[in-house]
C-alpha cells in the first residue's frame, strides 16, 4: 500500500508511535492546570513540548498558543483582529484565490456580518500570487486594511508564496499579516520572528503528530481575544483543558523534521524524476506551478482528457491513495476554485491529480506511482477512444 496524501492528512510518524507507546505507559496523566505534583508533571512535560517547538520554528515559547490546529488558530485571528479593526473604521480585508477554504469562508463571514470589504489576488499561470497587485491595493487601501491573509505554501499545488516579501510590504504599510503556513511548518525551514510574519499556524497531522493538535503563533499575543472562553487556559488565549499528550506529539514530529531535513533534497529530486518521467510518455500532461517554487513533496498533475476522480479510483484498485482536490457537483467534475485563481480551464483542471509524500515516507515510492500513474493514464485514454 502506498499513502500519497500527506497534503491532506499525514500518517503518525514513526518516532511519534514510539513515543506515544512509552508515553502511555508510563504516564503522567493529569490536568497540566492542577496544583498537584502530578499535574505539575503533566505540566511540565506540556511547556517542554512548547519550548521545543518555538526554537525549532524560531519563535519565543510565549508566542506559541496550543489549540486543535490551524483553522481554530485562523478563526481566532480572524476574530480578535477584525473585532479591533472593526472598532478602527477600518473595512477592507486582503486574500488571495489561493487560500484554504477557512480563510474564505472567516473572510465572507466578515462580509456577510460585518460588512468588510474582501479583496481577491489572482495568481499567476504558475500559482504566484499578484504581488505588484497587492502593492497597489496597499497603497490605495492602506488606511481601510484590517489584514492581509496570503498563504505561505499552497495545500493543492504545493507552491511556495513570497511571503517573506508580502511581510516586508505588510509592515511598511502597518497592516497585519496573516500567514497560513499550515502547509510551511515541518515541511520545509521556517523561522518565524525572522519571517516578519504577524500570526503563523500549524496543524499536528500534516506533519505525523495527533490530529486535533496544533497551535498558534502570534508576534504580540496581546493582540488576541480568546475564541474558546474556558477556564484562563493558555494565558487566557485559548479556553478548555490543553490536549497535553497531543501537543508533546508536536515537538516529537517538529524535532523529526530538524534532524532529517537533509532528505527533502533526495525527496526533491526523486519528485523531479517522477514527473519527468511522466512528462516524457505524456507531453500532454501538465504540472500544476512546474515553474514556480513548491514544497519538495508535492506535485499537482493534470492528465487532460479524463477526470481526475477517475484517475484516482484506478489508483487506489492498486492500493495507491491520491486524491484530486475537485469539488464534484452532480456527478461533474468542477475545477477548483485555487487552479480558477491561477487562469487554469476545465479541460486541464478536470483532470488532477494530487500526490504528495513526506520526509515518513520512502522517496523511492516516486517509482512505483510513475509506473502506477502511466499505466491508469494510458487505460483511461484507451477506454475513452471507444
């Protein structure tokens, strides 16, 4: 069996079974907000797990805010930064065609309820995200912008955001910058108080922690109103008893990740070769953002003629799980609204496919998909001709 859907959801990692294993039994176990000596314990092992976590991706541990994972941590930044905007005047919000579904739908419910004004980017043919449009948008609204939300790495293409350059711009303008770098953290270097980014996220499962764990990272955390009201959890950031035990599972896969950075230079090229290999039987086949920088363990590939849906169930007979990221409406594929962001038409958007690994998985998987992916493209071209 090969799982090729780490975008979407990636397995426990290996180091992280482990430690859970040992982890469970021998314990501690108790509420880390308790007074008691095993609480304390449990305590100590949860701001250890944070401490961890802040060096790996270069932040202060009182910047870190656990939660269940990135679109809590994007709802709550939506929220505490509007509700001060709103009070401000200020009525314009910046995103781009490329975002996760939680920034659209936080950025339409501010619409719809409260009246902001949402800005779209277009992207380039490669998924770049219009840079010299933004800038203009910056200077005509600056005074009106309550946030700018441009992602770091996209979750469908895999392609990498200049948004080192967006923060510089976000601060000369003194707009904050929300980064969705849910996709970014633990797949690639990040450092995040070097980034000039104002708030970060992470979710524990694209990257082999526990699902339902994450956090949040804030470059001034007073800015932040609680989207949960618990018991002062968090430094009164984030209500509700911390899932202790997952949040030590983010530090276990973020120091995987800092110890074997050095295979997504392999993971990188074995990509490569894949699609290189594909590309030379199909030249009809695209590759979603080819000329634009990606996460090393992504490929978005268009086989054009036939529908991704049908690609990925001939796929997974072979026991290989890809997915296609297509919204599907009466039975009619419907190109996702990231590649409709990017220019790209139905005929090339109805047929991707979406593969990607990670650091937990072989790099030599890149072979057998190939040969997997040619064999159901050269049958599905075959059954179609008839």
């Amino acid at each position: 069996m090969i799982y090729a859907d780490y975008n979407g959801s990636a397995p426990i990692c290996p180091e992280v079974r482990d430690y859970l294993i040992k982890r469970l039994e021998t314990g501690p176990f108790a509420n880390p907000n308790s007074i008691h000596h095993m609480g304390t314990k449990t305590l100590m092992g949860m701001e250890n797990a944070r401490a961890v976590c802040a060096k790996i991706v270069g932040a202060k541990p009182k910047q870190i805010i656990f939660n269940s994972g990135a679109s809590e941590g994007i709802s709550t930044v939506f929220y505490s930064v509007l509700k001060r905007a709103k009070k401000a005047g200020k009525t314009h919000i910046i995103i781009s065609g490329q975002e996760h579904s939680v920034v659209i739908n936080c950025a339409k419910r501010a619409q719809e309820e409260q009246d902001f004004q949402v800005l779209s980017l277009k992207a380039n043919h490669d998924g770049i995200v219009d840079v010299e449009q933004l800038k203009i948008w910056l200077k005509e609204h600056g005074d009106q912008l309550a946030l700018v939300s441009i992602m770091a790495a996209n979750n469908e293409t895999g392609v990498i955001q200049p948004y080192k350059e967006i923060s510089d711009l976000c601060q000369q303008a003194q707009v904050p910058y929300v980064c969705d770098t849910t996709q970014y953290i633990g797949k690639t270097e990040f450092d995040f108080n070097k980034s000039g980014i104002d708030y970060a996220f992470m979710s524990g499962h694209k990257i082999g922690a526990l699902t339902g764990a994450g956090f949040l990272l804030a470059k001034d955390t007073t800015t932040l109103e609680p989207l949960i009201i618990g018991g002062g959890q968090e430094r009164n950031l984030r209500g509700g008893t911390q899932n202790y035990i997952g949040n030590e599972t983010l530090a276990v896969a973020l120091d995987y990740f800092q110890r074997n950075q050095d295979k997504l230079k392999k993971l990188f090229e074995k990509r490569k070769e894949f699609e290189n290999k594909v590309k030379e039987k199909f030249p009809e086949v695209v590759i979603l953002g080819e000329n634009a920088p990606r996460l090393a363990s992504s490929t978005y590939i268009a086989l054009p003629g036939v529908h991704g849906q049908a690609v990925q169930i001939e796929l997974e007979s072979k026991d290989i799980f890809v997915t296609t990221s297509s919204a599907c409406s009466d039975n009619e594929p419907v190109t996702s609204k990231v590649l409709q962001s990017m220019g790209v038409d139905d005929h090339i958007g109805r047929g991707v496919v979406r593969i990607s690994l990670g650091l937990c998985s072989g790099p030599e998987l890149y072979d057998e998909i190939a040969d997997a992916l040619i064999a159901t493209y050269s049958k599905l071209q075959q059954i179609k001709s008839f």
